[in-house]
C-alpha cells in the first residue's frame, strides 16, 4: 500500500483526477468526486501494472501541492 497525492478538479461537466509524483500521464474522471477518484484510483493500479513499480519518480515524495493563480500576457 502506497499513499498518492492526487489533484481533483472540478469542472462545470464532471470531476478530473491526477496523480502527483507518477511519471506518464494517468487521468481518472467521474460525475462525483468520489466516482473521479474512484477511476484514478484504478488508472494508477493499472499504470503500475503495466510500467513496473519504476513509475514513482525517484526524487523525494511530493509533500504538499497548492494552488496558485499567475497573469500571463497572451
């Protein structure tokens, strides 16, 4: 058992999950939040299975994520 930061966002449409500190891209999505985390939940173990454990980035675990906004001339 392996504790993952993820990220849940919530969009006028539905709810989209990400994993922090897992390379490749692993994406879950659902109606609810549960239901988003849910499906990464099982994105993950699927990514693991298929990519090997190497999938963790070896650097040192994310400890916290926030969120910020920043104005970008576009």
């Amino acid at each position: 058992m392996r504790q993952i930061k993820v990220i849940i966002e919530k969009h006028p449409d539905g709810y989209v999950a990400y994993p922090l500190g897992v390379k490749g891209i692993v994406v879950g999505e659902g109606d609810t939040l549960e239901e988003a985390l849910t499906d990464v939940k099982s994105a993950i173990k699927f990514h693991i299975e298929t990519f090997g454990a190497d999938v963790f980035q070896p650097d040192p675990p994310v400890l916290d994520a926030f969120i910020a906004e920043a104005a970008v001339d576009v």
